[in-house]
C-alpha cells in the first residue's frame, strides 16, 4: 500500500496537532451549546474520531452517508446523492458538519441548503483538508485542519476506490495508480 503513495502530504504527527488546535477552537466556540457534530461518512470517520475526542464540552454526534464521486473517477460530477440520512432532528441545533475534505465545495454546498430547510440554528463546517484551488462553489469553511495543492490525495479516512482509508497518514497517490486501473 505505501508503494503506492508519491509522497507523504499530512504526516501523523501534524494529523495529531491538527486535531488538538481544532478542538480547542469547537470547545471555545462551542461551549454551552450542545452542538451536533455530523459526520460525512465515509472519508470523515476517522477525522471526527480523534477531533471529538480533543473536544471537551458535552456534544452529540450523528452520521450521514454521501455520495459525490463514482467508483473509479477522481473528478467530481456535481451530483450529491444521499445514502444514509441522519437520526436526530436538526431543528434548533447548532450543528458542526465534519468533513474529510473540501474540493469543489459542491458536497458542501448541497448539504448546508439541505440542513437550512430542517431548521438547525446554525451550521458550521470542519473539514480536515481544503483544496481551494478546485472550488467550484465557494462555501465558507470555518475551521479548516490543513490547506493542501491540488492533487488526488489517499489514507487517514480518504480512498480511492474503497482502498487507502486506513494509512495514518495523508498521501498523494502515484498517478499511475488510478490511470492504469
Ligand atoms: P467536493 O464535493 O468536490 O468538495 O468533494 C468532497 C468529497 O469528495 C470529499 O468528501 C471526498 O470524499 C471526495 N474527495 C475530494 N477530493 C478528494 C481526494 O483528493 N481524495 C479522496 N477523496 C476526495
């Protein structure tokens, strides 16, 4: 798997100190509040993971499964279908939307209008990586982990093709992975 990688983008250690300054950050603004944090599966699931626990304020948590990507393309398709909704209503919440990360913002984009008509109070957006160079639609992020080039990165909860997920790590992906398969 790590033959795989062109170069390491977000060591583990830098993953760790990430997730500690943003969850002073949620417990600083966040305090008194509740907030429900929601997590995009699948890419986010390790991300909201270790940031919740860096988090120390009551909070709950909830899961909502999206698609945006096909199986095997890299390039988005403006398309957002949901795969799994929440459980818990968003009426009066103050909610925090957990991302893995932010590329042309149109997952985003759709899930902020979606959550706008259940009435939550407000909504927040965290997300562990951006790729500003690739927005399309120009959502505000309010908490962003780290800032990275545009290219297709792989590991610390992000795949390609369902594989990668698990490296502790953030790495760019050798071209030639996803051009030959
Ligand atoms: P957006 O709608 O284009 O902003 O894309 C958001 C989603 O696309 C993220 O939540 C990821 O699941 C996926 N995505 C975007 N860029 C990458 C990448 O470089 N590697 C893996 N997944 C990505």
């Amino acid at each position: 798997m790590n033959s795989d990688i062109e170069k390491i983008l977000v060591s583990q250690e830098k993953i760790k100190e990430t997730n500690v300054r943003l969850g002073k950050e949620l417990t600083k603004d966040y305090a008194d509040k509740n907030p429900l944090f929601v997590c995009i599966l699948r890419g986010a699931a390790m991300f909201m993971m270790d940031l919740v626990k860096n988090v120390d304020i009551p909070i709950e948590y909830d899961f909502m499964d999206v698609s945006s990507y096909g199986g095997e393309n890299t390039s988005t398709t403006g398309e957002v279908r949901i795969l799994k909704d929440l459980d818990t209503p968003l009426s009066g919440r103050d909610v925090v939307i957990v991302e893995d990360i932010i590329d042309t913002g149109y997952t985003l984009d759709r899930l902020i209008e979606l959550f706008k008509t259940r009435n939550a109070k407000s909504i927040s957006i965290v997300s562990f990586l951006d790729k500003p160079a690739r927005r399309i639609k120009h959502v505000h992020v309010d908490y962003v982990g780290v800032q990275i080039p545009d290219a297709f990165v792989v590991g610390y909860g992000m795949d390609f093709d369902e594989h990668y997920r698990n490296l502790p790590y953030v790495g760019v992906l050798k071209p030639e992975v996803y051009t030959t398969k």
